[in-house]
C-alpha cells in the first residue's frame, strides 16, 4: 500500500506585539485586529467611530506561534501557506524558512524535515508593519528611477488589498495575519501538483474535447499511470503518465449562466497510480462551456460583449468588493447567501473589483454552481504602480498562482488588468505632473506591466479567457467612451448631471455607474449609539467615506424637491434616489440592446457598515433598491418611454428563444381606465424592439400609462410611465 497526501493542520496558536512578553490566544485563519478584538484590547472598530482608535496597529510589528508534533522523519513534509498578510518571516524551530511579501499568493517552503525535530516543534511567523516597508521600497524605488512620487501612497509598493488603506466606502485598517489556510501536506515521493483542463469542441457543441494538463512533483523515474474518472458517468480513462492527456466527452451537457440554462458541473478524479497503488488524487469540478469576449469594428465604433455558447448574453449584474473588512470572517455560508441574492436578482455577472482580493475558492464554488460569470480584475486600482524588477517577479507569482487556482472555474470570463489605472493616467490629469522623459519613463512602466507581462501569462496558463489590459480605456469625459469598449460613467454622482443624462449616455457595455443610498435603520441602530443618530453626527461622518458625500446627496435632493432637513427623510430620500438613478441606468441600457450589451452597477455589496452604493449592506440587510434592480434584471423586461413627445413601450428579450404572448397598455386618468392597446406579440430572442408607438397629445394628459405583458406561460411583466404632456 502507498500513502496518499493529507494535510494536517496545526491546532493551537498563539501572537503577541514583538515588543510585548506574554502571548494571547489567537485564531488561524485570522487578522491581529480580530486577534485583539476577541482579547479585549481594542473595541469593535466598525463601532461608533473607533477606527480612529486602531490606527496604531498598523505600525506594530506581530508574532504568530503555534507547537506541534512529528512522530517520524520518514515521509516528506511541506509547509504551505495559502494566505499570509503580508510581509513575513517564517522560522521553523528558530531557523529561517521563508519569507513573505504579496497577501495574493499561496507560498509552500518544500521538504521542512531538515528544520525539524522528532517530537516538538515550533514554528513562528513575525509579521512587519507594511508602513515601515512601504517607505523604505519607495526611497529605492525613487531613487533609482529619478521620480519623485507616482500618484497615490506607500500602498502601491505593497501587494496587499488596497481597500485596506481606505477607499470611499472602506476604512482605513491595515491588517496583517495568517488570513488564509496554513497545513503540512504530508507525502511520500510523489504528488500531483496542478492540473488545468483546456476546452475545445466541434462546431455544434455535439463533441467537447478536454485536454487535463498535469503537473507532478516526483523524485523518482518510475512509471507512472493517470486515471481520469468521470463521476457523472462514472467513466474511468487510465493512460500511462504525461504532462497532456485528452478526453472527448460526447453531447457534453453546457453550462449556461443564469437565466440561459443549467449551470452544468462535470465532477473529475485525476488520479496518480504506480504498481497498482494511489499515490495522490485531485478532485476538480467544472462546467463544459466557451466563453468569447467580442471586440469588432462596426458603424458605430467598437462592440464590447461576451458570447456563451456561441451566444451573445446581455450581462446583468454587478461590481462585487469585498465582504469584510477582515477577510477571514467571511465565511462560506456568507458567500453562499451573497451568490444566491445574486442569482435570485436575475444577475449573471460580478465584476470582481481590482482594489480588494482574487476571492476564496468558496466564491467561485458558488459562482459556478449558480451559473454567475466572473469579471475578474487583477489586483490593482487607481494608481501608477512601481515597476522595478523585484516588483514585477513578485506581480508574476501573484498572477501565475491565481490564474492557476481559477483556471478550471467556468465562471471566469475576462481577466482585466487593472480598474482606472488608464483612465487615471490620461484623464485625471496624473501625467501633467511628469516632464515628458518621466511620463515615457512611467508609461514604459506601466505598458511592461498591464500590455506585456500580465497578457503573456493568461495566454501561457489560460488561453481561452480574454484578458484586457485596464477598465475602461476610455474615460466618461470623451465621446468615445459611448461609442467602444467598456465604459465607467460618473456623471451621475461625480459630475452632478441628473438622472435623465444616464438616458443619453448608454455606453457599449456598462461596467460601473450607480448612487449612494443609506443601509437599513437597523444596520444604522448597531454601528451608533442613540445619541448619534442626527443628521452629519460626527459618528454618521465616520461612516460615510465618500469625501462629498452628504453634499452631494443634499444637491440632488434639491435637485429633485426633496427635504433635507429631517433625520429619517434624508434616509429615505437618498434610497429613493438611489432607485431612480438605477432605474433610469438600466432601462436606457437594456432597451439599447444589440448596441449595449451589459450593465454592472455600482456595487453589489459592503464590506463595513457604511453610507454607500450597495444593495446590500454589511450585515446582508437590502436596501430598497434590491427589489427594484431585481424586477429590472428580469429575463423580459417592458419598458415605456417618452422620446420628443412621442410614447414607445419596449419589449427587451433575454431569452435564447422567442417568447410569445399579450401586450396590453391601460391609460389611467383619476377613477377612469381606459385599454389603449391588446395585442399578441412574439418577441424574438436576444433583442429589444418597440410594439407600441403614439404621440403623447393621443393619450390623456398627465396620466398614468400602465403596461403589462403576459406570456403564454402566464408570467406577468409590469411597468408604467406617467405621461408628463
């Protein structure tokens, strides 16, 4: 018989300040500040305004420290770290084994038995203050290169989650810790180190042919045997051993997002035999499926959409961050709800925002099984990063273990480089503060990293997945941002236009947009005290991140005729702005479909209690907005609007499939009713078109014009537009 791989995690830990003497109980996975939280020497930092209370952390340096035991020396023994934040030295019983510098990766310190003892060992983990670095990388940084700042901070020398410094919907708490996963993987000689499945298939989906390309650590020159084992038809392929070995799977079952079909998931065993015995098995679950990013020319410009199957889906969704400040309280249950509000919203794409973190496996599970497509950013935002040697090795070991730990997932859609890194650069007046030498010498930088190195490595390890280098290209101040690629359009909160102006400016594809609205009054009650809860308390300034947010919320009520005045009013008004403005987004995009063919709102979901764009606060309470947004994602949407005086009711399809049945449109005119339209209609599938045109002088005047479609299904869609002439 031969040992298979097991890990075996490490039970107790330990952390203390370097500079203290006594340790205190510790949590792995954790963070020091939910370390000193659960000891009682801070309070909760989301509280009130006790942020400013925990600054101090950030500036210490910690020690984490657990003790174990070997038995024997016999089998090989590796240390692996699927998470430290972020930088680190690792001792094994007082000697050095490792040191960390990028919370994105997973580090795996190979064969530990020569730092080991039979019977008790200790392993400790001394984490460094990010902000000591920080300044240190950037004096080299600088001084080699002969600039005198990029834009932004210290941050940008880090690879760390930049939303951990602060954002305007974050807080500032720089954390360190053991955030993900720590275990020996216990072995003998051999093991099975990475497995990815290209897909490929013949022109009508009938045959799919899957490539597993696999990936040993072996000490030995024995022959080795591969069995693939379908589980979901219990087929078992053995082949002796090589690196590329394929499978053709006849009239594969597809995987479909949300609202097109099954999310379908092939379950496989990869397993390593020698002489008969297993040696390592690796189980991996995906979905059968071709995904296309669609960029041609045409009259207009630039297309910008994704093809599933061959065909072309109008992305509905949303800019996910974060679910916590404090990543390792985000449990699998708090994914799974998150993943299930966003498929019961008729959503079938996140964006995976390029500030926070490439999320947990878990996310991805839920993602796949709910048939969610993920926009996956790498991780970087809003400014020009360093680009010295040792930082870009360091950014091509993030990007090579992430595309390899996602590779297989079948939500993954498009990896983008960065979020407004360019726009930043061109449109936000970054570049004027560089003479033209130190603008090439930057842009250089910039082109070595986003258009050389990171496309390089998706084509490398994933060539079926677009990659794009930066979101969006193109920013809202020029036209052409309407015309081609993705566009983030900030006119309506930045820019201080009216809500109408998102009717005008419909984009090819809508990556972000959207409009604050306060949490719950629950979620309210339980970050203040009684005495906070007046309009721009100091407390209710703690939490609202945006530097002009009760400004500009106050000039768009006014903008609207709406109070400002009273506590709970101001509440509610900024959740019926909030509504208003996605409405008038979402509308306007969708019935602009082939021409638009995505919409992703500005943003899912918090990752503290806080004044912000989600619908969904920290606490998982929906904002008002949800069920709006929800009924607006509908697979069939009806939609009535008034254009040069002139009332058009859409008809917008999601559907893979024409959809028939009976358009009826009722005018309301105080207690009278009168049925202007009933018609039967088949609406074909992917398209919007209009099935009702009249002037508003035919219909009453300042009245009401309910509209209601009834498919042969019996499901009913409803919509009204109050008729203004």
């Amino acid at each position: 018989m031969f040992a298979q791989v097991t890990k075996v995690k490490f039970d107790k830990w330990s952390f203390k300040n370097v500079k203290d003497t006594k340790y205190l109980p510790a949590t792995v996975p954790g963070t020091v500040h939910t370390d000193l939280l659960a000891n009682g020497i801070i309070e909760d930092p989301f509280y009130r305004d006790n942020e400013k209370k925990v600054q101090w952390i950030e500036k210490e340096d910690w020690i984490y420290r657990t003790e174990f035991t070997v038995e024997n020396l016999e089998e090989k023994r590796d240390l692996v770290f699927e998470g430290l934040d972020t930088y680190a030295n690792v001792f094994i019983n007082g000697k050095k084994v490792l040191y960390a510098e990028n919370m994105f990766r997973g580090y795996r310190v190979k064969d530990i038995n020569k730092y080991l003892n039979k019977g008790n060992n200790v392993l400790e983990i001394i984490f460094r203050s990010p902000i000591a670095i920080e300044d240190s990388l950037a004096k080299a940084f600088y001084k080699n290169t002969g600039l005198k700042k990029l834009p932004e901070t210290g941050r940008i020398f880090t690879r760390k989650a930049a939303y951990h410094y602060g954002w305007d919907w974050s807080p500032r708490l720089v954390t360190c810790g053991i955030w993900r996963n720590v275990y020996l993987e216990v072995y003998e000689n051999n093991k099975i180190e990475n497995v990815l499945i290209s897909q490929a298939f013949n022109d009508d989906y009938t045959k799919a042919f899957l490539y597993f390309n696999i990936d040993l650590i072996s000490e030995t020159k024995s022959q080795y045997e591969i069995s693939i084992v379908n589980k979901s038809d219990n087929t078992v392929q053995t082949y002796p051993y090589s690196k590329s070995l394929s499978v053709i799977i006849e009239n594969p079952k597809l995987w479909w997002s949300n609202g097109l079909g099954e999310p379908y998931l092939y379950d496989f065993d990869v397993v390593l035999k020698r002489d008969g015995g297993t040696l390592d098995t690796r189980s991996i679950r995906t979905g059968i499926r071709k995904i296309e990013l669609i960029q041609d020319k045409d009259s207009a410009g630039m297309s910008f959409y994704f093809k599933l199957n061959s065909v072309p889906v109008f992305m509905k969704g949303a800019n996910y961050i974060p679910a916590d400040n404090f990543l390792p309280r985000v449990t699998k249950e708090k994914y799974r709800e998150l993943i299930k509000t966003a498929k019961e919203m008729n959503m079938n794409m996140l964006r995976v925002w390029g500030g926070g973190v490439y999320e947990d496996d878990e996310f991805y599970n839920q993602c796949d099984e709910n048939g969610i497509l993920v926009w996956q950013d790498f991780m970087f935002a809003c400014a020009m990063y360093p680009f010295s040697d040792n930082f870009i090795d360091n950014v091509k070991e993030e990007a090579v273990y992430n595309i390899k730990r996602l590779r297989n997932h079948p939500s993954i859609a498009l990896w983008c480089g960065n979020n407004e890194i360019y726009e930043g650069w061109i449109n936000w007046g970054w570049n004027k503060d560089f003479r033209q030498a130190q603008r090439e010498l930057i842009e250089n930088g910039y082109n070595k990293l986003f258009k050389e190195l990171l496309p390089s490595l998706v084509y490398e390890y994933t060539p079926e997945i677009k990659y794009v280098h930066t979101s969006p290209e193109i920013g809202w101040g020029h036209k052409e941002s309407m015309t081609q690629g993705d566009s983030h359009y900030w006119g309506v909160w930045w820019g201080l236009e009216k809500f109408d102006t998102l009717e005008k400016k419909v984009p090819r594809f809508m990556s972000e947009y959207g409009f604050q609205g306060f949490p719950d009054t629950s979620t309210i009650n339980r970050f203040t005290d009684i005495k906070d809860r007046y309009l721009f308390s100091d407390v209710l300034k703690t939490h609202q991140k945006h530097p002009t947010g009760y400004e500009t919320l106050t000039k768009y009520m006014e903008m609207y005729g709406l109070k400002t005045s009273d506590y709970n009013e101001f509440m509610k008004n900024t959740q019926t702005l909030q509504i208003l403005c996605l409405k008038t987004a979402i509308e306007a995009q969708r019935r602009a479909m082939p021409y638009c063919m995505g919409t992703l709102l500005w943003q899912f979901n918090d990752c503290n209690p806080v004044v912000s764009w989600s619908l969904i606060d920290y606490y998982g309470m929906p904002k008002p907005s949800l069920e709006v947004v929800k009924r607006l994602y509908d697979d069939i949407l009806i939609i009535p609007v008034e254009e040069n005086g002139v009332i058009k009711v859409y008809v917008v399809n999601d559907r893979n499939e024409t959809v028939s049945g009976k358009l009826t449109l009722q005018n309301r005119k105080n207690k009278d009713e009168t049925i202007m339209f009933i018609k039967g209609i088949d609406v074909s599938p992917n398209s919007s078109k209009v099935y009702f045109k009249r002037t508003a002088k035919e219909l009453f005047q300042k009245s009401l014009l309910e509209c209601e479609f009834v498919t042969k299904d019996r499901k009913k869609y409803n919509n009204e537009i109050k008729i203004r002439q």
